[in-house]
C-alpha cells in the first residue's frame, strides 16, 4: 500500500477531510468509500463510484490515483494513464503516481512519450521501478519474405529487412529500416536496397510530431539490355505526421512528397484508430489517403493537380495472452502511392489496385516475438491483371 495512504487512516479516524475540489468540498463519505473499495482491490467497484462522483463534481489527488491504479491493474492503461496525468495535476512530485504514468504509457505502445516522461522523474520514481535503468533500445527486428506470382510472365520477388528502434537521451526516438528486393520477369531484373528513418518527437499531452525520410536505389536491366545499359534509380519520399493519443482513440494527419519513379507526387493522409476497451488488445481504424501526381515535365503545384484516393482499414484483436491477430484491406484508385508515413514504398509501374491480408505476432518470450503475414496483392500492367501471394515472417527482440 501507499505509504501516503497509512498516513491518511490515521486522519480518517480524527478528522472530516476538506480537500478543495474543482467544483465542491470532498465529504467524508467520498473519500472513506473510494479508500476501501481501493483497499479491498474491489477494482470494477472502484471504477463506478469514482466516475459517478468525478461527474458530481468532486475532484482531488487520491481520488485520481486510486481510479488510475485500478483501471492499470485491469490492464486498460490508456484510461489509467488518463486519471494518473490528473493525479499529478494535484501533486506533481508523488513517486509512485509518476512511475505507474510511465508503464501505463509504456504498455500502452506509447514509449516515446513514456521516455519523455522519465526525463523529469524524481529519484524516488526512477527507482521504485526501475525507469532509469531501461535499454535505450525499444525493439529490433529480422524479417523475410517471398512474393509469387499468379502469372508466368513474372517471377517470384524476395526481400528481407532489419528495424531498429531506439530513444536518443530520452528525449528523440528513432526507427530505423534497411530493406533489399530482387526480382527477375520477362521485362528485366530488379534489384534495390532502401533505407527509411523516422524520427518521433514528443510534444507532451498525447501529441508527437514524425518527420521521416526514405531513400529508394533501385537497378533495373531489361531482358535485352547490356549491364552498361541498365537504368538506375536513385529516389526519396520525405513525410511528415501529427499525432495525438486518448484514452480511445488515437488520430493522425500528415503528408509527403515523393520522386519515386521520376514523377513527383503529392500525398495526404488521415488515420483514426479505435480502442473501444481503452486497452490495446482490441482496435480498428482507417487511413484515407489523397494523393496527387505530377505526369507533366514542369513542376506543379499540388493544388492545381487532380485527386486520387486510397483508403485502408485495419482490425486487430487478441486471441490469446500470447496471440495478436491482424486484418488489413487497401484499395487504390490510381498511381502507386508511399504508405505508413512514408514507411512502405510502392515503386512498381504496375498498380497495386487492392491488398488484403493478415498478420499475427505471438510472444514466445517476454523479450522475443514471432511476426507472420499473409497477404494477396493484386496488380495491373497496361489492360492486364495479375496478383501476388506475399508470405513474410520474422523475430523481434525487445530488451527488458
């Protein structure tokens, strides 16, 4: 138990308690009540009577930590976060109350601004869990897959990649990405290697700002072509995104500027994603994309180019402790456009029209993680058609 919460037993018994609240004094009643189902881990309880008096006005310290301790013992770190930022509002240097912030934020999938949090801890917070003492590295990733056509006049395309992400003096994360792609068809071979860097920047609030960058080299030498006479491709997508996370919701708007096969493009986005349960197991969301591109030889500006949209829907679910389950559709209406804040570069001169797939990631360890996906790309070369079944998987190491 809080030793805070000792001390105030002793009080109870003696004296009324007339913390000023926002809008009226706390009773007696408020405060023996909500300390009891908080002492008796009547956490569903708790939940109920806390929110019944917050909307009757009543609004103090203990209060707010004691809702935001039992919505994180339910794992609903998105609601606890909420009440435990409240509760510092009213007292700013408890210990306790900072560091359940930081792993309600961290548990949550916010570990940038939980970083940023731990910049002003106390000594007392910072060691009461050991926040200091965290690996500046959030995640690193391997992973490989295949795509295999449905037409012989393409052949099967391999990749693989490597992720980094880590946080800079607490302060800067950064995601880090190194993929390699090759694929033999009848018109040639390709060859290419990317590297995407993203920055995250928290703002404070829930807000965080993503500049990013992604270069694309690519090699392609037709099937009659001489290696002297190969084409080279040296491209870049620069983007940027706004974000802002609640205890339900999280949205995004950004955009990017593309060169990726010559033609400058314009690209905007918006995505919203769900947490109905204020808790990562379960979620849905959408990104709409409006892209505009340039097939003149001068520069034009975005405004004075005609529109084309895509849209991508998600849901992910847990099946298990261990199992997080995925599923995902995009549909595109024209031109091949860079998705995820620039993340993932579609270079193909052939269309993705609509892919839909699913992924999953089980935990086999608290520090490693087994990713997978499958998905069914389908493509569009002139009038005709053909599609992709793209196999992927991959290990992910989170250090502790």
């Amino acid at each position: 138990m809080h030793h805070s919460e000792k001390i105030l037993t002793v009080i109870l018994c003696w004296f009324p308690v007339w913390a000023h609240s926002q809008h009226e004094p706390v009773t007696l009643d408020v405060e023996k009540n909500s300390f009891e189902l908080y002492s008796q881990s009547k956490w569903d309880q708790l939940i109920t009577f806390t929110n019944q008096v917050l909307r009757k006005g009543y609004d103090y310290f203990y209060l707010r930590y004691r809702l935001g301790m039992a919505y994180y013992t339910k794992g609903q770190y998105r609601l606890a976060s909420l009440h435990l930022k409240k509760a510092l509002a009213w007292n700013s240097d408890d210990a306790a109350t900072q560091a359940y912030l930081y792993y309600s934020l961290l548990f949550s999938g916010q570990i940038n601004e939980a970083r940023h949090l731990s910049r002003y801890l106390g000594a007392d917070a910072a060691g009461t869990l050991n926040v200091i003492k965290r690996s500046s590295v959030n995640f690193t990733t391997a992973e490989g897959g295949i795509k295999i056509p449905n037409n012989d006049a393409f052949g099967a395309a391999v990749y693989s990649q490597v992720n980094l992400a880590h946080t800079v003096h607490n302060r800067l994360g950064l995601l880090h990405a190194v993929n390699t792609y090759h694929q033999t068809e009848a018109r040639g071979t390709i060859s290419q290697w990317q590297y995407f860097i993203q920055a995250s920047v928290p703002l404070g609030k829930g807000w965080n700002f993503s500049p990013s960058l992604h270069s694309v080299n690519l090699n392609f030498k037709s099937a009659s072509a001489t290696v002297a006479e190969a084409k080279k491709f040296n491209d870049f997508v620069i983007s940027g995104m706004l974000s802002k996370s609640t205890p339900y919701a999280d949205f995004s708007v950004g955009g990017g500027y593309s060169t990726v096969l010559v033609r400058p493009q314009y690209l905007q986005f918006a995505t919203l994603s769900l947490y109905p349960r204020g808790k990562p197991d379960f979620s849905f969301g959408a990104t709409l994309y409006a892209h505009q591109n340039n097939t003149k030889d001068a520069i034009v500006p975005a405004w004075k180019l005609s529109s084309d949209f895509a849209i991508s829907p998600y849901l992910y679910f847990t099946l298990s402790p261990r199992l997080v389950v995925g599923l995902n559709y995009f549909r595109n209406t024209n031109y091949n456009i860079s998705e995820l804040n620039g993340y993932f570069v579609n270079n193909s001169t052939d269309i993705t029209r609509a892919r839909y797939g699913t992924t999953f990631s089980f935990a086999i360890s608290p520090q490693w993680e087994l990713n997978g996906l499958y998905a069914q790309e389908e493509k569009q070369a002139g009038a005709s058609r053909y599609s992709y079944s793209i196999f992927s998987v991959g290990l992910r190491f989170k250090p502790l």
